[in-house]
C-alpha cells in the first residue's frame, strides 16, 4: 500500500484524486496539506506543511506556484518522493526542483495524463517518418475560456519532443496573421483556441501530398489527469533520488 500527502487536497484536483484513492487499493491518502481548511477529509489536513509528520511514501502536488518552495524544502528534509504537478514555476523555481532531485525524487510533467504521454511517444515515431518525407507539421490545441495561458503548455511539451528527436530544426510559430510570405519546409505551427468549458484538446497533424495523418487527445474532465498523477505516484514510491517524469511511468 503506498502512502500519500496530498499538496492541495482540498482543491479541485486533489478532492478528484482523493475519490480515486479512495477506491485504489495499491494507494491511500493518509494526510492532506491545504491553506484552506474547509473541506471535511476522510485524512487529517494541515494548513502548513512543516506542521505534517506522518510518515508517507509519496506526495502528490497540485497546489500553487508560491507553495512550491517549502514543498520541496519538505521533500528532502523528509526524504519523501514528490509528484510536482503544479505549473507556472519561475526559472528560479525550476532550478530549485533540479537541486532537490539531487537529494530526493522528483516526478514533473507539463500533463499527467497518460494518454497525452503515450501520444508523445508515438509522435516521435511518427516524425522520424513523416519529417523527412517533407510533411508539415501542425498542432492544434483547445482549451476553456477562462484559461490564461496560449499556447498550453502541453502543446510546447508536444512539439518539444517532436523537434527533440529531429535534432531541433524546427521553428515554432504560433502567428501567421503577419506573415505574408510561404509557409517555411521547417516551420511547426501552433494554434490556439479558447471557448467554452473545453477540458483539453490537442491534435497534431501531419499534412503532406493528398494525405493528412491527425493525432488527437480530448480530455473529458480533469479525472485523467488525476488518474495520471496517481500511476505517477505508485511508480515514484521507493525510487532513489533522480528528476523522472511520466515517460519513465508509461515506458
């Protein structure tokens, strides 16, 4: 059975992920970390993390940027593997996470869920194919109105490892209500499109002569990428210290 603190259990993410602990049982919320105290857990909650000392296995983080720091401060003092699922860190920050995976492992992801990781993998295949054949690439991502950043951060992290096996030889445009010229052999368009309550979709098409291959992901509700924090968690239990990241879960 592995143990779990939960950073930010009583946002939305964590409430998601206490349900399906809940019903798991490979794994079991045993403590909650949380500034707002107004939610009744099955776990005792405290409001600051130094004040938490139950022994854990594991912690899975979907808190806030700001909460980040005394996380992993936490981590290694504790010598307890972290799931970082939280987002929008500062470069500071992201050199802070390297330091402490030299002490103790860490486990991020721009996407927990395990579809969009397997995706990714299977976009690497594809590219080593259809790159050299002269396809164009493009990705296509859809998110809900009250979204704040464009593109999404998966849609880099798509396109990230895409152009990593291809040696970095493609340019990233996400704007071409400019460009008055032809679309370039070594261009990878991304797009944008907020509306709604879209959850999250990506899609990657490769368009070549009379053919288009599409890639898609839709995300129907934030429950996967729970589920991915929580196969993340199983995984990371017990792992000596390291920086990993959900290719290492699905490989």
């Amino acid at each position: 059975m592995v143990k779990v603190i939960m950073n930010g259990c009583n946002g939305k993410m964590g409430q998601v992920i206490s349900k399906i602990t809940a019903e798991d049982p490979q794994i079991e919320v045993i403590a909650g970390i949380d500034v707002l105290d107004n939610i009744q857990n099955p776990y005792p909650v405290f409001t600051d993390i130094r004040e938490c000392q139950i022994p854990a296995d594991v912690i899975i983080d979907f808190s806030t940027a700001k909460a980040v720091d005394a996380l992993l401060d936490y981590a290694v003092f504790k010598q307890i593997p972290v799931v970082l699922c939280t987002t929008g860190l500062t470069e500071e920050q992201l050199r802070h996470v390297e330091e402490a995976s030299d002490k103790v492992a860490v486990l991020k992801s721009a996407n927990m869920s395990l579809g969009i990781n397997t995706i990714m993998k299977l976009l690497q295949q594809a590219v080593l194919v259809f790159g050299p054949a002269g396809y164009d690439v493009e990705i296509v991502e859809k998110h809900h109105n009250l979204k704040l950043d464009a593109p999404s951060g998966t849609a880099i992290a798509l396109a990230d490892s895409m152009n990593e096996v291809m040696d970095h030889q493609y340019e990233y445009i996400y704007d071409r209500s400019r460009r008055r010229e032809k679309r370039g052999k070594k261009e990878l368009g991304i797009s944008a499109v907020r509306g709604g309550t879209i959850v999250g979709e990506h899609e990657v098409l490769f368009a070549g002569t009379d053919e288009v291959i599409e890639i898609k992901h839709t995300a129907y509700s934030k429950a996967v990428f729970a589920k991915g924090a929580v196969e993340a968690a199983k995984f990371l239990a017990g792992k000596p210290a390291g920086l990993y990241s959900m290719s290492d879960v699905i490989a």
